[in-house]
C-alpha cells in the first residue's frame, strides 16, 4: 500500500508541474458587465487579434456578467493563476496597489487627450511595470471613461444637493473621501449587489459612465443625471503573471500589441458613442443637469491634501501638468 501510495504522488506530482509549465492556447478573460458594455467591446476586438495573429494556436474565452467572480475576486484569481486575464475598472486595483489610486482623484482629468497621454506614456507605463511584483501583467489601459452622477431623488447642480444622498461607489477609499467631502452619504459595495440595491431603492444613486447607465438600464431607477464627470476611470487589460510566463516570446509581443489596440478600439467606441448615449437617456425620461463644477473641485481640495503625501506631490503635479 505504501508503494502505490508513493507512486500515486509522484504520479500527482507530475500532472501538477505538467500542468503548470505548459504552453497557454486558451486564454480565459473575465470582466464584469454585460455584452452591451464597451468592456465588452474591448473583449470581443483583443479575442479577434489574438485568434488571428496566432492563427489559432491562441483563443480567448470571453467570461462577462461576473460569472468568474467580481473585479476584487478576479484580481485574486489572477495572482492565484486560476483566472488567465481580466478588464477591470481601475478603482479595485488600489486595494492590492495603493499608490494606482491616484489615477482615481477627483478631477484630475480634464480631457481624454490628456487621460491617454498620462497613461500611455511614462507615468501611466510605469504603473503597469510595477504589476509584475503583484503577480499580475498589466497589458495596457483601455477606458471606462468619464463618471457621472445618477440618483432617484432630485437634480445635482451644487455640492450642497449631494447632502444626505446615498450613493454607491466602488469599493475604493479615494472615491469615499471624495463623496464624503461633496457631502453625500458614501456607500461601498460591488456592482453585482449595487444593481439589486438600486431597483429596491435601498440606496438613491451612483456614478459611472454614460456608458454604463445606458447598458444597464439605470434610467429604471434613476431619474436624475448629473454630468459631473468627476472622475476619469480608465480600465487596464491585465494578465495573470503565471500565464504570461507560460507564453512564447512571439505570443506574449502579439498578446501585448493587441491588449494596446483593444484599449484604443475600446477608447474610440466611448468617444464615437457618448453623445448618442445622453440623448438616449434624456429620450428615456433622465432629467440631465450640468453643474458648476469649479463649485465641486473646490469642495475636493480636502482630499488633495490628504493624498498628495500617500502618492507624492511630484506624481500628482506631474499629471496636472499635462494638457
């Protein structure tokens, strides 16, 4: 017995190493939203340059809706190896890497010239480089774009008509001080819960996106949209360390040059789509306001001086001063 006790392990243990050192072919890519998403979007365009420039020797399954997880479990998965590669919205990677939340303060982008240029160039290049030691492979950053604000209560068009609201936000400390400091009651939660809360009216609102609200159908439960855009979200198509290391050098520069061009493929939708978007939504009944935002970044100034120390003075002044 103790023979074939030991041949079985040596057995397990070879199908495990076997398992673990061969070549990657299919490419499992979670993210969390629906099909009508431009996560989605994204996807679908890094599935057709990966299958195409490998001739097949690579394929990508799409996992959407959350069905591997939400985006905190996802970016555990990754570590782990059990999840391949994953689109997730910026905010929850802060948890894991602190000093990325200073992509989340408020305002900090103006335009989306100016978001591409911070991420695609050095700083936003860096941030991806120092991925690796977290066990993940940050390929390139795509976009969930510009936030806007939606509630069931009444019109936003001053910091003062956010007192008392709730509003759900990502599970992200630099989204909550912002809140807070606008004067709404902050709610954390994950999106999958956040979807329930909204119909039942247990919270009054949330931000994303024009995208977002349209796919989701927020207009059901949210009457009132507020275009604050206070926060630019980018997304970063990211690979799970383990199954970076498992590719060829030839796959891993394909993988790399096609995460790149649907990160681009997935700005140029936002762009081309977002003013269909707001007349989509005001044709849904959505009351749509546009603040005075110099009121908004001023309410903000307490949150600056809270994380320049965290992130570096240098760091955030240096993504202020591109144009």
């Amino acid at each position: 017995m103790k023979k074939i006790a030991a041949v079985l392990s040596v057995v397990f243990l070879f199908l495990v190493l076997a398992a673990s050192s061969a070549p990657a072919s299919d490419i499992k890519l979670a993210h969390v939203v629906n099909e009508n998403d431009a996560f989605h979007v994204c996807a679908l365009k890094f599935k057709e340059l990966v299958e195409g420039g490998s001739k097949g020797e690579l394929t990508v399954t799409i996992y959407p809706n959350a069905k591997l997880g939400d985006e905190r479990n996802l970016l555990e998965s990754m570590r782990m190896g059990v999840v391949d590669s994953a689109i997730i919205t910026g905010g929850p990677i802060i948890n894991f890497m602190p000093k990325f939340g200073v992509f989340d303060l408020p305002f900090l982008f103006t335009t989306p010239e100016q978001a591409y240029k911070v991420l695609d160039g050095e700083i936003g290049r860096g941030m991806l480089a120092d991925m690796d030691a977290l066990g993940w492979k940050g390929l390139a950053y795509g976009e969930r774009g510009f936030r806007n604000l939606t509630n069931s209560k009444k019109p936003v068009t001053v910091p003062d008509d956010m007192k008392g609201l709730k509003i759900r936000l990502m599970q992200n400390p630099v989204y909550v001080d912002s809140f807070k400091a606008l004067g709404a009651n902050a709610v954390p939660m994950a999106w999958t819960e956040a979807l329930t809360a909204l119909q039942q009216g247990t919270i009054d609102g949330q931000e994303n996106p024009l995208n977002v609200i349209v796919s989701f159908n927020l207009f059901e439960s949210q009457k009132h949209l507020a275009l604050t855009r206070h926060a630019y979200a980018p997304n970063v198509i990211m690979m799970s360390k383990r199954t970076w290391d498992k590719l060829s050098p030839e796959h891993q520069k394909l993988v790399q040059e096609s995460a790149q061009a649907a990160a681009e493929h997935n700005r140029a939708y936002d762009n081309e789509k977002e003013a269909e978007w707001l007349q989509f939504l005001k044709d849904k009944g959505m009351e749509v306001t546009e603040p005075d935002l110099s009121l908004f970044r001023e309410a903000v100034r307490p949150v600056y001086e809270k994380y320049e120390e965290q992130f570096g003075k240098e760091l955030v002044e240096a993504i202020l001063a591109v144009k």
